[in-house]
C-alpha cells in the first residue's frame, strides 16, 4: 500500500519521503522537517498509532497534519487514531484522486492556520 500512496504523490509532483517502519518514519521525522505525514496504522516494529503519539508529543511536530491511510476499516481502529491525533483517517480501498484530495485539504489548512 505504501507504494500506491507513493505513486499517487509523484503523479502530483510532491516532494516526499517514505519510511518502510514505525521507527524509520519517527527518525526520518527527527532528520528534518515536513508539511505533512501519510502514515499506516500497520507497520514492522512501531505501530501507527504509537506514531501518531510520538508525533503529537514533540513541541516542533506537534500541529503536523497526519493523514492515516490503511487496510483496517473496522470503528475502534478510527477511534483509536483520531483519538491518539490523526487530523483525518482514510481506508483501502480508496483512489489516487480521494488521496490527492485529502493531502491538498490538509496541506490548505495548515496553510491558513499558519498565517
């Protein structure tokens, strides 16, 4: 799934990295940094949800925008994400246009909320 993710922001000329681990996304965070974070609740080592709080725990990445996509469609997972501090939560199946949409939203309200 992150490949299509990947594929569908490089068809919109995005700049981004990727990280294939919870912990690779938490350092890849640390290195420099984002507009904005499309995360899977289900990754090796560090789950999603412990991302998400890792993120809203740092002053500097604490109002980053986290888009969460992923396979696991059932009500508690959504629960546990938008209630750990996922700004949005978007199940498989789903389209490049829907992704493209919700990272445009996410990255225009961080835009106007900035300034």
């Amino acid at each position: 799934m992150r490949e299509m993710v990947v594929a569908c922001l490089r068809a919109d000329q995005f700049t981004f990295a990727h990280a294939a681990s919870g912990l690779e996304a938490i350092e890849t965070l640390s290195l420099r940094p984002f507009d904005l974070v499309v995360l899977d609740l289900n990754m090796p080592d560090i789950g999603g949800i412990e991302v998400i709080e890792f993120i809203r725990g740092q002053d500097k990445l604490r109002s980053l925008p986290i888009l969460v996509v992923t396979t696991r469609g059932d009500e508690e997972s959504r629960a546990r994400a938008l209630g750990a501090g996922a700004s949005e939560f978007m199940t498989k199946p789903f389209t490049p246009d829907a992704i493209l949409a919700s990272v445009r939203s996410l990255l225009e309200n961080r835009a106007a909320n900035a300034g």
